[in-house]
C-alpha cells in the first residue's frame, strides 16, 4: 500500500507546498492522504515526478 503521506514527507514538503505544486488546494490534497479521496494515476505520477522518486512494478 503506497502512503503518500511518507512521500510527502520524506521529499520534505508541506501539504499546502506540495498540493501548490501540483495543482490542489491544501484541503483537496489531504482528502488524498487520508483516503477521503481516491488519487487519480495521473496525481499520482505528478507527485512521483515532483519527489524525484522512481517506481518499480512489479509482477504479482
């Protein structure tokens, strides 16, 4: 299970700098951490790319 919250974290943002960033208010940004809202694969990547951050996938 991915924990954006971590991720957030470890790239050393806020919620409101790194919501800024990719287009989100602070409030709609939370909604993704605590589940509230489901991240679209597309937030997702953006906010991989902001961290620079890579992903491996892998075959389950």
């Amino acid at each position: 299970m991915i924990n954006l919250k971590e991720i957030r974290k470890s790239c050393g943002y806020t919620q409101k700098e790194l919501a800024k960033k990719v287009g989100l208010t602070q409030q709609q940004y939370s909604r993704y951490e605590t589940n509230t809202n489901k991240i679209t694969l597309e937030m997702f990547l953006k906010i991989i790319k902001i961290c620079h951050l890579k992903i491996k996938i892998e075959k389950i």
